[in-house]
C-alpha cells in the first residue's frame, strides 16, 4: 500500500483500513476513501446540519407527477415514472458534501439509482460527451458525461434513511460528490445528452464550470 502524503501508517492501522474497504467493496458501497485532515477541500469548514440552498423556489412535486427523461444524444430515450424509477437496481451510497459557500459535510447517506445503470439503459450517442440536469424550479447545471457517469454518481430520492425532503430536492435530485454541491441538481426531471457543453444557471454566473473543490473552482 503506498504511502500517502508522506504519512507512514502502523501496520495494524493499515490492515484495519484495508479490511473496511474490503467490507465496503463486498457490499457495494461508494465511499470517499478519504480520511482525516485530507477529507476536508481548501478554504471549507464542516457543518453538522444539512443547510438548505436554492433559488427559493421550492417545487412541491408528488411522485405521481413526478418524470424523469433521458434524452438527446441518447439510442433509447427514457421517461420514467415513479414505479418504473423505483423499479429499477436501488442501491446505497455514502459520501462527502462540499457546497461553494464553504461547508462541507461527511457521510450523507443516499439511496437511489446509480448513474450507470440509467447510463445502461438509454445508451448516449458516441458523440454525447456532456449532460445538462434540468430541474422543475427552472434550474439548470452541466457536467461532463464521464463524470455523470462516475460509480458514486446518484439520482437519489432518500437521505440518512429517509424520502429526501422537498427542500433538499425530493421526491429526487442529482448527487454528484465529486463536485461543489451546485452540481447536485434537486427536483430534477431531465437529463439532456449533449456534444458541446452548455453552461447552466451558475455556470452562465459567474461560477466555475468544473466545481472541482479539491481546486477551489468556485469562481470563474
Ligand atoms: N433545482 C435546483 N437544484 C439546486 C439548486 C437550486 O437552486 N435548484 N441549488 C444548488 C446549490 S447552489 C446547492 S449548494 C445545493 C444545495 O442543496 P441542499 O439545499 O440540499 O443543501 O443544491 C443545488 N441544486
Ligand atoms: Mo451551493
């Protein structure tokens, strides 16, 4: 196991380590793998609460109305109703927050549809290379197809157990940990396959397009 930052880790801690992401892998679960001070990005603080972030629109979507499309650059186009959604491989996440206002916070447990079963599914076009979420509140964020299609990518519509509050995004949102929490689109109904990238709300004001925390991109 290679060092990290110089760091020697005792052997008992080690073997510690690596059986715990055995256990981890065994049972399919996607964590950060990160640990202590190299677990919090630059320039954020970590928060307990679950702070609350939008535009203050907060749509109040039952699930019966609720869609989710697959669509564009895509071979099958989805329009997936609640049951059809539910129905699909439920699987369980655990990650890190790190939202552009400067709090982080560590171990949100989701559970939902991973990316790449949805990926799976509709089958982008070779010559889809990014996605745009779009949301019932009107808003809009955009990633990479790679990075949608990274393995703790979720549509998740539980949290800490439960059916995610409408005010964090329910009855479903977009998480996407590896990016500023701008990225993880609530209340999403849409996902647009694309060629080019096209910026979404943030991105056209002022906010960085890649959110990478771990670079501090929030501006630019
Ligand atoms: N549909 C929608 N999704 C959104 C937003 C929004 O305004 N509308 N705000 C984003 C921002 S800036 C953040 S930090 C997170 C906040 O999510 P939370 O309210 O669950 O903490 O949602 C993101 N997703
Ligand atoms: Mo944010």
């Amino acid at each position: 196991m290679a060092e990290e930052d110089g760091v020697r880790l005792e052997g008992e801690v080690r073997e510690k380590l690596l059986r715990s992401k055995e256990q981890w892998a065994r049972e399919g679960r996607l964590l950060t793998g990160t640990t202590g001070a190299d677990r919090l990005p630059p320039g954020q603080r970590l928060v307990t609460d679950f702070p609350v972030l939008d535009l203050g629109v907060q749509p109040e979507v039952k699930p019966e109305r609720w869609r989710l499309r697959l669509e564009g650059l895509v071979e099958n186009r989805l329009a997936l109703n609640w049951d059809a959604f539910m129905a699909l491989r439920q699987r369980d996440f655990v990650n890190d927050i790190h939202c552009v206002t400067a709090w982080s916070r560590y171990d949100n447990t989701w559970r939902g549809v991973a990316s790449r079963d949805l990926l799976e599914l509709a089958k982008p076009k070779p010559e889809a290379r990014f996605v745009v979420f779009h949301s019932y509140d009107g808003y809009t964020t955009n990633v990479s197809l790679d990075s949608f299609a990274d393995e703790n990518v979720l549509v998740a519509h539980s949290w800490a157990g439960k059916p995610l509050d409408r005010v964090h995004g329910g009855p479903a949102r977009i998480v996407i940990p590896r990016y500023y929490f701008w990225k993880s689109a609530k209340w999403v109904t849409r996902i647009e396959f694309l060629a080019e990238d096209r910026p979404g709300f943030w991105e056209v004001r002022g906010y960085h397009n890649n959110a990478d925390p771990w670079l501090e991109e929030r501006y630019g």
